[in-house]
C-alpha cells in the first residue's frame, strides 16, 4: 500500500492525511489546520465520497473502483496495470 510520504515524493506534494481543514481563504491561498496557518501554491482536497453504481453493459460493468483514501488509491493503481486508457467519472470539480 503506498503511504503518505510515498505520494508526497511521487507527487512533489505535502500530503496530510486525517486531518482536520477549519479554514480555506483562497484570495490570500492560505488554509487552517488545527490552529496553524499553511500557505499553498495548488490546493486538492481529498474529501471522500461514495461510489456510484452506474447501470452500464459490457466486460468491464463490475469493475468500478471509489478512489477516497490512500488505500483505495492503491487498489486503483494496482487495477490499472498497464492500461493506457481509463474512464474517470465523478461530480464536477467545485470552485472554492
């Protein structure tokens, strides 16, 4: 299972896992943690959902995969193997 510090390297990033965002201020790109104030460049938050079962047909119909913590992404990467094409499906991004 990939860990946090496994991500951060491979994605250049700071990744926090289980915490706790108590304020987004995009116009200064600034966010609370727990009291302390972190600046960013780009913001993801990861923030969970529930997999959606859509009523589609053919080989691959039972193969869906919710992508929401460090293990589902494991999972994920794990099914992809060598393939060149996937199809994300998912809400709209949201702007903050």
């Amino acid at each position: 299972m990939a860990d946090a510090a496994a991500m951060a390297s491979q994605f250049k990033a700071t990744v926090r896992t289980g915490t706790r965002v108590t304020a987004i201020e995009p116009d200064r790109e600034t966010l609370r943690i727990d009291g302390e104030s972190i600046a960013y460049r780009g913001l993801c938050l990861a923030l969970g959902a529930d997999l959606i079962h859509i009523p589609v047909a053919g080989s691959a119909a039972d193969r869906g995969l919710a992508v929401n913590d460090l293990g589902d992404y494991t999972a994920f990467r794990a099914a992809m193997g060598a393939a060149r094409r996937i199809a994300v499906m998912g809400a709209r991004p949201h702007r903050l």
